[in-house]
C-alpha cells in the first residue's frame, strides 16, 4: 500500500483590531442512521412520508408503551466506528436527557451520556493543498431525532410532524483539533464520504440527515499548543456553539463570523458568554439562542426501560470483516496501481459509484491514466455541465474503455476521439462500429499524410521563412494538415513529416 504522507495545515489567524488570533474548533455531527425502521420503533424511516404518516405510538409518547431496540441501528454504529478507526464498546447504555421539546412527545430524549457505543477514533482530513490534519473523534453515541415544528403554514398556530421523532441519530463528537473555517468543512465532508462508503448515513444534508453543531472559541498565538502539551482546556478561550448547520458553505460563514465576534468582545475588554446561537445566512451573524447548558441541566439519569446494551466481540468482527475499502485505502491503491495523481484520485474516490466506473473503465480499457483523463476531464466535465452525476450517464464504462482502446490502436486521433464521444453520449452505439460506419478512422498512410504536408508548404512561403527563424510556429503547419485531413491524420507521422520537410527547405 502507497504510504500517503502530508504536511499539517496552518491554524486560521484572524487580525483583531489590537492582536492577531486563531480559531479553535470542534463539531457534533448529528448523522441519520440508514435504516428503515427507527431507534426503538418499527416505524418507518422514509422521508417525504405524508405528516404524521410515520409515527408508532412509542414514537407519540402514548403511556405505556416501551422502547425496543433496533439492531440494525447498533450494526451501523458499529460499522461508522470501525470505519473511523474507533474503539467499540462492548457495553453501552441508554440515559434521558430530560428537557421541554414541543415536537418530542415522550418530554425526554433518549442518548447516551455516560457509555457511549464508540469511543474515541480518528479521520485524516484532507485540504487539497498537500496538507492534512487528524481530527480525533472523542466518541459516537446514538440517541433519538426529535420531531419539526412548523410555524409558517398558519398566522396564528404552529405545527407539529411527528415522522422524524424517533429516527436514529448516530452523534459524532470530534475533539478541539480543527483550526479554521475550510478544514471544519473539509471534515464535515470528509465524514459524510467515509460514513456514504459504509451506506451507514446517507449524507444528505439538504433533508437534516447530516447536521452539525459547531462549537467556535478563539485563542492568542501560542495558547493552542499549551493546551496540547497539557490538555487543560483553561488555555483556550470560551466556546459557543452554534446549532443545526446544514451546508458546508454556512458552516464556513457562521465559523468567521462568531469568530469575529468574539474577538471584538474580547478586545472591547469584555467576556464571551458560553451560550448556544443560531446563524442567520440572510443577515451573515448568529444571534443567540439560550445559555449553553451542562449535564445537569439536563438531569440525564439511566432509562428505566432499557438494559445496558451488551455486543460480542464476534460480532463487531464480522461486521469488520464485512466492511468496505475505504476513501484513503481506495485514494493510496489507485496511486499505486494506476499511477494516479492525488488530485485525480481524490476526484475519482469521492464518491463510491464514482469510484467503481472509473475502474471499470480502466480495467477494461487497460490504460488508468488515460481512463482517468477521459472520465474526469470528459464525462464528469458533461455532466457537471448538465447538472446530473455518474448514475445518469448515458455513456456506460464499456463504451468510454472502448472509445480509449481505440486511441491505443492508433485508430483515431484525439480530436476524433472527442468527435466519438460526443456522438456516443448523444446517440450511444458501439464506438469501433462507430468509426467503421462513418470513416473516423485515423490515417496513418505516409504517403497521403506527405502529400498534404508538401500541399500546405508550397502554399504557404512566408509562413515557411517564419518557421525557419522560429521553429515553435512549425505547430501552425500541424494544425493545417490536421484541418485539412478532417483531423484524422496520425499526429505523430504529421509532426515528424512537417520537422522534416521544413528542415528541407
């Protein structure tokens, strides 16, 4: 395996109006478990469900009714761990976070506190410039959705859908280790990928199955590694966290501006109050919310209903042994075996049907370089133009590693190779039968090459004399053969022809 080293990125560094700063950063990722059925219910899970639609009378507060856990929820708690190079606990346990919520009808949340299912793990955090950072997961701990208040339906009521209460909630709680805006996105990403190859969350964050609540303190110059050499949290500055982000873009503002915000308070000489805020992108600022609550707010107390959850170790095993190759396995293996940049596998392990055209290509069209090219650069290029992604290509991977093997042949030239594509991902059909029918075919024949290189010479005289003081414009007579050859000439035969005739003259 490719060993992938990086360097660690900068820390953010605001300029205050009296000193300089930087940012510390940690987040809870609230990811929707992908199961069809709820934490402690059967009801469904699917979104979009008429109002109300999905609600199992545990999930509406009804007396008497008792929690049952769904296994499946565990599973995949288990798999996102492992996929985060956590520790799983074999014994976990369920509390009540007891707090007012007008769309939870049970008056209590259902988390973990004190056991969580996974401890602490790791991700390695891409930046796209050559740097990188390891964010350490401190724990993951699954807990129930609340329900969506609706306020905009009528002037005077409010409304309550219930179809979410109860959806699994895996919460992932990353340590202090996040030094600016770009990386906190960039990790937000980079766990939705990790979690999309494990098809533990879907990652959609357009419909709440990903949020993060993110947790902003600034800090002087030098204050950051005190805190690392001692882990005493008294280094850093005070925190606040702000809630419910759903698009990278808005964690990046709402970061600089609570940032920004405290340090003008600091240098104002007053003190920031840990408290929880709300972003508004219409206005750019966040605005407060209620003062940050501790555990004993809460008064968090073991669920009655529930037994401590005991797994074996077997199991967690086979769920190991079930799991997929993941992004950075999968980015380090298309180094190596296809000789691949960082960019180009980056691109090409995004996303995981991403990942399997582009090796198909290659595996069929036995050339990755080259496969790379021509699916970044071509296809993903058309789609992104079009607005649609890999699913709904029209070109299917035997098409575009049959349009490539035909470049190897020397069978068409890459204009023509361009020309193919086109007609393949508008009007589909078989790229050799193809270039047979409407005489794609490149021309490879010497002799009618020559004939059309000494036609553009003898036409041309003034242009020849300038080619002999600078031989970098002997591309202009490539290009006039190309032309006229209907860009079917072998390039390499026209280049070498064109070097030697003007050498001649």
């Amino acid at each position: 395996m490719l060993d992938l080293t990086y360097d660690t990125p900068k820390p953010k560094v605001i300029a205050g109006a009296r000193e300089d700063w930087e940012l510390v950063i940690g987040l809870e990722v609230h990811a929707q478990v992908a199961t069809n059925a709820k934490l402690f219910s059967g009801a469904s899970t699917l979104f979009g469900a008429e109002p109300n639609s999905n609600v199992a009378f545990v999930d509406a507060g009804m007396p008497g009714m008792l929690p049952v856990i769904n296994e499946e929820c565990v599973a995949q708690a288990v798999r996102t761990g492992l996929g985060l190079k956590a520790e799983i606990n074999l014994r976990s346990a369920f509390d009540r976070k007891n707090y007012f919520y007008p769309d939870l009808p049970q008056g209590y949340q259902i988390s973990q506190l004190y056991h969580p299912i996974v401890g602490e793990g790791e991700v390695l955090v891409e930046l796209g410039d050559g740097t990188a950072r390891v964010v350490r997961i401190e724990r993951i701990h699954l807990e129930q959705d609340a329900g969506k208040s609706i306020h905009d339906m009528d002037p005077h009521m409010s409304f309550v859908d219930l179809n979410r209460t109860g959806v699994a909630l895996m919460e992932i709680v990353s340590r202090p280790d996040i030094r600016g805006p770009e990386e906190a996105a960039a990790y937000v990403s980079k766990l939705r990928q990790i979690m999309r190859y494990l098809g533990t969350c879907d990652g959609n964050m357009q419909n709440g199955n990903l949020r993060a609540d993110v947790n902003v303190s600034v800090c002087r110059p030098g204050d950051y590694e005190k805190y690392q050499a001692t882990q005493d949290f008294g280094h850093l500055g005070t925190r606040c966290e702000i809630k419910n982000m759903n698009s990278l873009r808005f964690i990046q503002q709402a970061i600089d501006h609570e940032a920004r915000r405290q340090i003008a308070i600091i240098e104002d000489g007053g003190s920031v109050d840990q408290e929880t805020r709300l972003y508004d992108p219409d206005k750019g600022e966040t605005r407060s919310m209620r003062s940050k609550e501790e555990a004993h707010d809460y008064r968090y107390f073991p669920d009655p209903d529930l037994l401590p959850l005991e797994i074996e170790q077997g199991w967690v095993d086979d769920i190991a042994s079930g799991l997929p190759e993941l992004p950075d396995a999968k980015k380090a293996r298309f180094m190596g075996d296809f000789g691949l940049s960082d960019y180009d596998a980056s691109v090409l392990t995004a996303d995981t049907t991403n990942a399997a055209y582009f090796e198909a290509v290659a595996g069929e069209a036995g050339d990755g370089k080259l496969a790379a090219n021509w699916v970044i650069n071509e296809l993903f290029g058309r789609l992104k133009k079009e607005d649609h992604d890999i699913a709904d290509s029209p070109v299917s991977p035997e098409q575009l590693a049959g349009i490539i093997k035909l470049i190897k042949a020397d069978a068409i030239s890459g204009k023509i190779a361009k020309d193919l594509f086109e007609i393949v991902y508008t009007e589909g059909g078989d790229p050799a039968e193809i270039v047979e029918a409407r005489g794609m075919k490149q021309v490879t024949d010497t002799g009618a090459i020559e004939a059309a290189v000494d036609e553009i010479i003898a036409a041309n005289p003034a242009q020849v004399a300038k080619a002999k003081e600078n031989p970098k414009l002997a591309g202009w007579f490539v290009g006039q053969v190309m032309k006229a050859t209907g860009g079917k000439a072998n390039p390499k035969a026209v280049n070498q022809l064109v070097s030697a005739k003007l050498s001649q003259q």
